[in-house]
C-alpha cells in the first residue's frame, strides 16, 4: 500500500465541512482529527472523527478562531498538518504563517498569497497587471466623499462602494446619486471597520443584473496552474449563495474557455497553491469581470467534484505534501451537469432569519446520482453561534434535465422535523421557468421570491408539524429560547399572533 502523505491532519473547522475531510482522509490512511467547542461536544464531526480535542467556549472568538488553542490541539494530536475548511480562519493569512511557523503544514496557500489576493484592492491591481478584465472602477481606497462623487462621476451611476478586505455581502452599497455619496462612504466605512477591522473602501462600477460565475483552479505554488471548469452561482440571497450549479448553463463554449484562461492567468499571477477558486461577475452582454479570489476550498466545491470526477481535497493533501498537480490540463473534463443545494437553518417566511432548534427527525434522499454532505444528525441542536448552513445535497444527471428531475425528487424526499428551514424554498426554486431555462441572474430571489408561495411546496409531515406547532402558539405554550433548551418567557399576544400568521400562512 503506497504510504500516505501525513499520518494525522487536524482539522480546523466544523460541521459538514469537517465531515466530509475526515473521508478523504480515512480513504488516504490519514488519522482525522477534529476539533470542537463545548455546543460541539457531541456534534457529528466530533462523534465521526478519529480523535477529537477541545477548542473552549461556544463563541468563535473563544474556540473556532483562537490560533493558539488550533496550534495547540495539532501539536497534543501530534499531527503532521492542518487543513483550515472554509470559514473561520481559513483564509487568515496570520492563521497560516502561524501554523508554518509552529512546523506544521499548512494544507492551503501561502501566507503571501492569501494576503495579495485578500484585499479587493491590491487583487483588482495584481488582475489588471496580469490583464485579467476587472469592474471599471478605483484601484486605491477612498476616505472623502468628493473623491468618490468624482470616480463615480467618470465610471458612471449607479457605482458600488465596496470594503478593500470584505467578503460575505458585508461592507457593501450601491450609490445612485451624488446626493446620496456622503452617507453611504461614511456607513460603508463604519460597516467596513466593524466587520474587517479595515475602513478602507473604493468606487467600482454597478453591474445591474449580474451573475456570479467562478472558476475552480488548482496550483503548485511554482507558476503551474490548471482549471476544473466553472460554477455558476447566481442564486443567491443577501449576496450569499444558495444553489450552485456546474457546467454554468448561460454561457457557450468560446466564454467558458475565456473564463478558464483568466482565471488561469489570475492564479499563476501570485504563484498559488493548492485550491481556490476565481470569482467573476457577468453582464447581460456576457462581458465578465474579475470579483475576488477565495484563497480556499469553497462551500460548492461538491459539483466540480461530480462533474469533472475528482476528489479536490485529496488533490489539496497531495499538493500540500509536496506531491505536485495530480493532473494535467487534458485530463480533465465536464462530464454531465450538477447542482448543489445548500441546507440552511434558516426562516425564508423572515427574510431568512436564523431558525434554531433541536432535529427531532431527519431523512436524507437517497439513490443515484445523489450525494449528501452533511454535518446534522437526529438529536442534534442548532447552536447559535455558527454559519446556518447544515448540510449540502448535491444531484448530478447525464443532462441539465436529468440533474434538475432528480433535485426535484431528492427535495420531495428530504426530511428535517424541528425548526423550520429553507427546503420548501428549493422545491420552490426548482420549478420556476427561470431556473429551468436557465436564465437567472443574482437578483431572481429579490425580485421573484414571494413566501406565500412556498405552501405548495411542504410535505405533508411538514404541514402536519407547523400545524402541530400553530395550535401550540394559539395555546399559549411558551417557546424554547435559541434552541438551547431553556425555557423561554411566553409570547406576548402581538408575538403569538405575528408568529400564528406566518404559521398559518404555510399551511
């Protein structure tokens, strides 16, 4: 048996994402080692691990991002290396030195890479070097409202103010006007330092009905790079994903090898290593532009992996080992179409507010051409303190018409009992003529989403619970308080009767 590049990785991270590293590392003959907080104890990364060490408290700040109690779990698990997921300190440039640093490796990029792409504005001036196309707009921040109404002035309204070190949606507005420049710099720029500790800011060009295409690129950290082919990620919500989707289906051949090339160029130009993931958003003309580099794994890797029929995070341990690009550029091609749904512990009757509880019941689809990646189990209680993401389904058919006819009988078969969640809003997405032809940009759920619709696509059980939980409200039993089980004081009457109409409204 040919010996495996590490004896023991740490990971650092949680949740699904940690679940599905543990495989590839058990399937490489790498002991798996996870690490928790105290909510995590008994959390299905923590049970599925090989060992397990704890991290502290349920805040991030006190467990998931604490460098020095990561460092120091790897170093009491005696492991070789440390694969950082995605989240958290994943694309933390001082997380990666420190882990190099502690004669550790860092199963990710360099430190120096993370930190010339992690800024927005020192990669909008690598990419425009490199002559990959970017947004029209500033390659410098801006602080003074007159300097901004002037670059918007050249670009041309509406223009974007954007936080030079942002990411998630956050530290972000669209400006329409000169009149409406000095308060959107200065709330821009609080939202900017509150959320990255950077109030840096800068102007770029507003694409009105953009969709967010991405290009999956692996690198040796010695100028070679290869591509795995596109995402198409439109489907989104606050500017974060939903579904994604791969090969993209608004794009023809002669784009999709334009995107691949730039997205090629864009990683060679900082000698990347391992995997990321090139980001680029697309007008209705099919002009595309660069957007960031994520310097990690991401959330969606699943349908490349199904598409192109390769294992990334095994390609991520062998390159960090030393092992160079598993491939070559000719080896790989799409093969078939996927489509990735992510399963959120969130309300989309409120605007996709966090929904907590305890999972009473949980039926995951089976069958062909269905993969679950999941990080919930039967018992398991949301915590509150983390993404809201649980799980992943990922479908994949041998046509777009396959994929979306099995997405379509996987969703119906899905079951989590407990807390209401974003299932019903697939099986909402899955049958509107936009999403079936193929012709939908980041803004479909802003501007077709209506939540009456969504009765139509509960199961029966899921009736039967909200009918179950609506005669509770009107009772006037009291409800449990974020899902951590203590009891919290009873609905005010406006509050039993705000939550009976939205009950009541699915029903």
């Amino acid at each position: 048996m040919k010996k495996p590049p590490f004896q023991k990785v740490l990971i650092a991270n949680r949740g699904e994402i940690s679940v599905r590293i543990q495989q590839t590392l058990r399937e490489m003959g790498i002991i798996a080692c996870a690490v928790y907080s105290e909510p995590d104890r008994t959390a299905l990364h923590t049970l599925q691990a090989d060992e397990a060490y704890p991290l502290g408290p349920g805040p991030s700040s006190e467990s998931y991002l604490r460098i020095d109690k990561i460092i120091e779990a790897a170093r009491t698990a005696k492991a070789n290396a440390i694969h950082p997921g995605y989240g958290f300190l994943s694309e933390n440039a001082d997380f990666a030195q420190a882990v190099e640093d502690a004669g550790l490796v860092f199963i990710g990029p360099t430190a120096d890479s993370m930190r010339r792409m992690g800024n927005k504005l020192s990669a909008r001036r690598i990419m425009e070097a490199a002559g990959v196309p970017i947004v029209p707009g500033l390659t410098e921040a801006v602080s003074d409202p007159a300097a901004a109404i002037e670059a918007a002035e050249e670009i041309g309204y509406p223009v974007l103010l954007k936080a030079a070190s942002g990411g998630g949606g956050k530290g972000m507005r669209v400006v329409h006007s000169s009149d409406e420049m000095a308060s959107a710099v200065e709330r821009t720029q609080s939202e900017a330092l509150n959320a990255f500790s950077d109030a840096s800011i800068f102007v770029e060009k507003f694409i009105e009905r953009p969709r967010h295409l991405e290009v999956q690129v692996l690198g040796d950290g010695k100028g070679e790079v290869l591509h795995l082919f596109e995402r198409e990620c439109s489907i989104q919500r606050r500017h974060q994903k939903v579904i994604e989707e791969s090969p993209s289906p608004s794009i023809d051949e002669t784009i999709r090898r334009k995107l691949c090339e730039a997205a090629v160029d864009a990683a060679r130009a900082v000698d990347y290593r391992g995997a990321g993931t090139v980001e680029f958003i697309a007008d209705e003309d099919d002009n595309f532009y660069f957007l960031e580099m994520n310097t990690r794994l991401q959330v969606e890797h699943p349908v490349t992996e199904e598409v192109v029929g390769v294992d990334l995070v095994a390609a991520q341990v062998r390159i960090a080992a030393g092992g160079g690009l598993p491939w070559k550029q000719e080896d790989l091609h799409q093969r078939g179409h996927a489509i990735e749904f992510r399963v959120y512990a969130e309300d989309p009757w409120k605007n996709f507010a966090p929904s907590l509880g305890t999972v009473h019941r949980l039926r995951m689809p089976v069958g062909a051409g269905v993969r679950n990646d999941r990080g919930l189990r039967e018992g398991y209680q949301v915590p509150v303190y983390y993404d809201p993401m649980l799980a992943k389904l990922i479908v994949k058919g041998e046509t777009r018409e396959m994929a979306i006819a099995r997405g379509r009988r996987a969703l119906a078969d899905y079951r989590i009992l407990g807390f209401i969640h974003n299932l019903p809003l697939h099986r909402w997405v899955i049958e509107q003529p936009e999403f079936i032809e193929g012709r939908y940009s980041t803004r479909f759920l802003e501007e077709r989403f209506d939540p009456s619709e969504l009765a139509s696509n509960l199961s029966a059980e899921e009736k039967d619970a909200l009918a179950a939980a609506l005669a509770l409200v009107e009772a006037g039993v009291g409800e449990t308080s974020a899902g951590q089980g203590d009891t919290a004081p009873e609905l005010s009457e406006w509050g039993k009767k705000g939550r009976a109409e939205m009950i009541g409204r699915c029903l």
